[in-house]
C-alpha cells in the first residue's frame, strides 16, 4: 500500500467512523472502488484505535469522572465510598453491561464476521434498512429522555444495537443512535452514550485483532510507514467529525444521513450489477 492509499483510507475511517453511515462498509467499497484489495486486518485494527483516541481526548473529563467514581463504588474504597446510585457510577455499569453482547458475539460470529457478512449484496440491504429504521426513530422517537434516566433494559438493549454493527452497513453508531431514539433518549444523550458506549469495544476489538495478527505470520505483511500515516489522519479527522457532529444534532435531525445512507445503497447496487464493484472482497493488498 502507499502513502496516498494509506491517507485516502484513514480519510474514509475518519469521516465515518462516528457517523451513522458504516466505517466498514465505507472502507469496504472504497478499497474494492480503488482495486487496493482488503488492506489487512492489522491496518483496519490500528487505524480504529487512532479514531476511538479521538474519543478518548474529546471526552477525556467525561470519561475520567466515570472511572474515578465508578472505582470509588466499590466495596473495597472506604474513604469517599460512593453508592451503586451515583449517576456516574450507575453510566459506568451500563456502559460494561453495554459492551457484552458485542464482545461475546463478536467472537461467537468471528468466522462469518470475516467472510460471509462481508458480502457487499448484504451491506446494500443493511445500509437501506437500517437507514430507513434511523429515519422513522428520529422521526417518531421522543426527546425527553437524558442517560441519568436510563434503565439496565435499555442499556442492554443499547449493546445489542452495538453489536448489529458486526455487520458491515449497519454502523455502530448508527444503530446505538437508532435504539436511543426509540428508546425516547434526546439526540445529544443518544449520541454521547454511542461514543462512550463504543470505546471499550472498539479498543478490545482492535488489541485483540493486532495480538492475533503479531502471533501470526500476517505481522510480516505490515507497512509500518502508510499504516502510522492512516491512523494519525484516522485521528485528525475523526476528532474533527465528533466536534461537528455533536453540534450538528443539538440542531438539526438525521435525515441527510438517511438519505445518504439509501442514496449509497443503490449506487453500490448498481456498480455490483455492472460489475465495477465485486459482491466477495477481493485478495488482500499490502
């Protein structure tokens, strides 16, 4: 892979990483679009981490808050005990009970994850419905709910939302933002939680994908140089994309993003029709 390559894919992880449109999918079509092939799983693992550190800085006071008063709730802290019903405390459990069900079928669904759910006819269906289905909660979906109200049930239902993003076209994001909607939460509180919701998963996600690949002979197969490049622009970018993105929504709906998200569909329809896309990811590219 080479520089321009790497810049042009950190570029495409960036913008999509945080919005509800598909990273996976983004990278997926734009690899097939550029004939780079699948760039490796040590590349996808590393860039993502350099978009979850942009979380990691923009959210660092929120986050911090979370781990120092959900460790000062437990039995062991004497001095400055919190109780379990601390909002903080209370956010940074349902942020745990969040990341199960995506840790536990992410590694349940490996093998699909990596071959059959990678087939872009699926990506084309996933992108359109799960776009419409972000269309009618915005649409319909209640604005009056904050996460300080938020329930165990719907927290867990907020990680099976997470874990539909397993599959290409659906988007993390996307479909967190879809449950909280539903669920009545208000954009900003459905957004904040997908991002804070995102982190453990996505760093543990990418850790265990880079351990995996090191063991192996695929660490061999690594381009120091453009990979570093793509995850410092992934980083740049995204940072960017979260502090646009946040006050996007105080304002306005989700909308352009449903129609981009149908609009996307059928053009990636059309280019598997006239063969200019492929439906099976083609050889990896290094």
């Amino acid at each position: 892979m080479d520089y321009l390559s790497a810049i042009i894919l950190g570029i495409v992880q960036g913008l999509t990483e945080f919005l509800p449109i598909s990273s996976s999918a983004h990278l997926r079509i734009t690899t097939d679009l550029l004939g780079l092939g699948d760039p490796g799983a040590a590349f996808t693992a590393i860039i993502q981490i350099g978009t979850e550190l942009a979380v990691l800085i923009y959210f660092w006071k929120d986050i911090w808050t979370i781990l120092t008063r959900w460790w000062r709730s437990m039995p062991w802290v004497s001095h400055g005990h919190l109780p379990s019903s601390d909002p903080h405390v209370r956010l940074g459990w349902m942020i745990i009970v969040g990341s199960l069900p995506i840790g536990i079928l992410g590694l349940a669904l490996q093998k699909w994850i990596d071959t059959s759910f990678r087939n872009l006819w699926i990506t084309v269906f996933t992108l359109a419905f799960f776009g419409v289905l972000l269309g009618v909660a915005d649409w319909y979906g209640k604005r009056e709910k904050t996460l300080e109200k938020m329930t165990w049930s719907e927290a867990l239902i907020y990680g099976f939302a997470q874990a539909l993003a397993l599959i290409p076209g659906v988007s993390r994001s996307g479909g967190t933002i879809t449950a909280g909607r539903l669920m009545g939460f208000t954009r900003p509180a459905a957004a904040r939680y997908s991002f804070l919701l995102a982190m453990p998963a996505v760093f543990a996600s990418g850790l265990y994908k880079v351990y995996d690949v090191f063991k192996g002979d695929e660490a061999a197969n690594v381009q120091w140089g453009p990979t570093i490049v793509a995850t410092v622009v992934c980083f740049v970018v995204g940072y960017a994309v979260i502090v646009w993105f946040l006050k996007m929504i105080s304002t306005k709906s989700f909308m352009p993003f449903v129609y981009y998200r149908v609009a996307l569909s059928a053009f990636v329809a059309i280019c598997l029709l006239t063969g200019l896309l492929h439906a099976n990811a083609i050889g990896v590219g290094v």
